[in-house]
C-alpha cells in the first residue's frame, strides 16, 4: 500500500477516495474464505489499495497471495461496489471513500499462510455461517454474494 501511504504523508487522516481489488474465494463446496483483520478484528475478504498503473485483476491476485499464500487460477468480475456505505474510519484514524472492484475465484492453489501483522485466522465459511462482525466496507458484496447463493 505504498501510494496511498505516500499520500497520508501529505493530507494526513483527511479522506481519501481509495480504489481497491477485493477477490471472493469459493472453494468446491460453495464456502468463502474469510480473513480475521489485524487492525479492526472484523472478518473480510481479501483485497487492497491498487497501486499506480497496477492492473485491477494483478491487484487482486497481488493482495490474494499476500494475505493468505494462495494463487488464484480464475477471476471472475463479481462487481463494483461504490458509495456512502463503503465510507470507512480505520482504527488509526485514516478516513477512506473506498471504490471496492471485486472478482470471484474458484480456482487457486497453494497452501493457507495468514500473512503477519495483519491477518489473525483464515477460514471457509458456507453460507449459513457468515459471521456477524464483517468488516463493514466489505458487506454490500458480501450481501450480495449470499443473495446470489440463497436463491
């Protein structure tokens, strides 16, 4: 997250409009892998910040195997998710408008590794397990992800 973290040097906790790639992992038994957060404690999605003249989907794969040592094989766009409830405070008081771009993989490899310092736990969750403290940026796709599977 270099560029954003440049940017805090000059504007400090102002808000920033922060683009990011979340990718949605579903394994072959129709659960998603949900990260514990370090810095809130809310369960999440992967994803982060894209860096400048990153591709989206090379973000996305970037942030997947950083948070978790997997590989995503597919990606598939799941959604643009913009918008006042996407509105977020982190603990340290960085304040972000956030334009989250997320794909849905359904085919990766490698081995589960919670990258430290910022990743508690991994874990599947099927659909009926979802827990309750989501990270709040995160649950407009994920809402929409269970709609999709309930139906």
């Amino acid at each position: 997250m270099g560029y954003i973290l440049d940017l805090r040097k000059f504007v400090g906790h102002r808000p920033l409009i922060q683009v990011g790639a979340g990718i949605i992992v579903e394994d072959s038994l129709g659960r998603i892998l949900l990260q514990l957060r370090s810095d809130n404690h809310c369960w999440s999605y992967c994803g982060g910040s894209i860096e400048p003249d990153e591709r989206v989907e090379d973000a996305a794969r970037r942030e997947l195997y950083e948070e978790t040592g997997l590989t995503a094989e597919t990606l598939e766009l799941f959604g643009v998710f913009s918008g006042p409830e996407l509105h977020y405070v982190y603990p340290n008081g960085d304040e972000v408008s956030n334009i989250d771009i997320v794909f849905l993989c359904r085919k990766f490899s490698g081995e589960l590794t919670p990258q430290a310092g910022e990743v508690d736990a991994l874990r599947f969750f099927g659909p009926e397990e979802i827990p309750e403290d989501l990270s709040p940026p995160i649950r407009p796709a994920l809402m929409k992800w269970l709609e999709l599977k309930t139906r």
